[in-house]
C-alpha cells in the first residue's frame, strides 16, 4: 500500500541527489526522453545513506515509456539485501506530489545502511520480472583541519578527510549572532553556502577548501545586512562534505548531471536503467581565532 509523502520528510533525504543527478529534469519537469522498445523492468535513482535513519529511491516503472505519472501503487516489490549480515528490509512505496502536479514515486525504508558494507537492492513486479543493483556503501571517515591562512580580508581552511573512497561535494554552514534593532540582545542564525572547494591528494585523501572571507558577502546577504553597520559574530563554521562510494560516476569518468540522468547513458543497474549508489554528508565543526574571525571580516565581542 502506498503512503502519502507528507507522511514522512523524505526530501531532505533525496536533497543531495537534487544537486547531483538534476532531479528535476528527471522528473519533476517530464523532461527524460521515452525509453522505447525495451525489456528493461524499472529506473532507479537514489542512494543508501549510512548517517541516515531512513533510506529512500526514486522508482520508475518501464512500460513503454518511464512512468512517473499514475497516482495508484506501484506493482513493485522492493527490498533490500545486507550482504555482511544477510539481513533483508522490504521498502514501502510512497506517491509524491510535486510542485508541478506531478506525481512520482519514492519507495522508502527505516534503517540505518552499515558503513562500507555491500548491498543488494532489487525492484520485483508481480509477474515475476526483477531489476537488481550492487551498491557498497562508504566507509567512516576521518576528517580533520589541515591549514588555516588568515591575512587581512583573505582567510582559507583546508580540511583533509581520509578513509573514504570520494568527496564530491561541500558545504559550509555559518552559526552567527546578529544584534536585535534595538540592541538589547542578538539572535542566533545559520546560513548555509554552496562555497566549499573540493579536490584529490596524491595520497588518495580529498582535501576539502572554504574561504570564509570570500563568503562572507553571500552571508550578509542572507541576512539582509549591510556591512559595516551592523556587526555579525562568527561563533563556528560547520563544514560538511558528501562522501560517496568510488563507483559514483561511470567507468568513463563521466560526472555530469545532464548526461547521467539519461537513460542507458550510464547505469549501474541490471535489466532496467539508473543509478543507486552509496553516500552520506560528513559534518566538520571549527572555530576561528578572533584574528582570523576579523580579517575574514566578521565582528568580535
């Protein structure tokens, strides 16, 4: 039986997979060209997610057409196989509306996916016919600050993490007090920013770049603050950098989204189309030194 989807917050789950893999031209605009004249069962798109409590997928029926438009459930089975520990969880259909009316189909699951650990995901209809994928999911990482540069009005941060097979993504998170008008006392805000710089060591480690006085413009501007006249204080900067499986992009090197959302362009699934890898948002917290805090041009107490 499918459940409606405001039944569990399921976007923040397939947030990162709407950066990554274009969500939208996917699904939600019925941009995917039509799969025609094929044997393949179901598309897949999504991740295993081991810092989560709950998994969830994108699924399409194959008919003809990639189907993402019927509001009834879904003949589809889908579970999943924990190699280690031989452990399987049948997943629960759910119709999603879209902003656009549109509907789609997200089968979701509650449990946490072990760390670098070999999963089996299949999506079964009821005459029989299956579409499988192989997903290993990440390891924990290790993760810790490397260098931080601070000059007048130019400040870097590199954090290396290693342990982990690939970073393709970074985030930093500002938590700021800003004062109420009348200056009786401040509040707390973070803002988030798509600013993180990511790139490969010769070691195998990734090394993951911010540049606190660069995005301190977009912070002001969050808050719809002037600069230099009302003061920000910085209380720590939240890193965060999504960790995948190395299988995440093709045997090609191909990572752009536009190409990997199509169907047959690149797949990791067997008898259907799509992708399902393993992935989580590893969380750094780190404060700057008044010194730092002030050449990257925020206020100190």
């Amino acid at each position: 039986m499918a459940e409606s989807a405001t039944s569990f917050h399921f976007r923040g789950l397939l947030a990162v997979w709407l950066v990554l893999l274009s969500w939208t031209a996917l699904g939600c605009e019925e941009t995917v060209d039509p799969v025609l004249e094929t044997d393949e069962v179901f598309s897949l798109y999504g991740f295993l997610n081991p810092s989560s409590e709950r998994q969830a997928i994108r699924v399409f029926s194959i008919d003809g057409t990639l189907e993402h438009t019927r509001p009834e459930p879904m003949d589809a089975v889908v579970r999943t196989r924990n190699h280690a520990s031989g452990e399987e969880v049948v997943w629960r259909d759910s119709i999603v509306t879209y902003d656009n009316r549109t509907v789609g189909h997200v089968f979701y699951a509650d449990f946490r996916a072990d760390h670098g650990t070999r999963y089996t995901l299949s999506a079964t209809r009821s005459d029989g016919r299956e579409t499988t994928v192989s997903i290993e999911t990440p390891p924990d990482g290790i993760v810790a600050i490397d260098t931080i540069l601070s000059a007048r009005s130019s400040v870097i941060v590199d954090l290396i993490w290693s342990n982990v097979p690939r970073v393709i993504q970074a985030e930093a998170s500002y938590v700021v007090r800003v004062p109420f008008p009348d200056g009786s006392d401040t509040t707390t805000v973070q803002v988030n920013i798509q600013s993180g710089r990511v790139e490969q060591n010769s070691d195998g480690t990734w090394r993951v770049s911010i540049l606190p006085s660069a995005d301190i413009a977009a912070v002001f501007s969050a808050l719809q603050i002037q600069p230099g006249v009302t003061p920000v204080y910085l209380d720590k900067i939240i890193v965060s950098a999504f960790v995948t499986s190395s299988d995440w992009t093709s045997a090609a090197g191909v990572s752009d989204p536009e190409l990997l959302v199509q169907p047959g362009t690149f797949s990791n699934v067997e008898n259907g189309f799509g992708f399902v890898g393993g992935g989580y948002f590893d969380r750094f917290e780190l404060k700057l030194d008044d010194s730092a805090a002030r050449n990257a041009g925020f206020s100190v107490d």
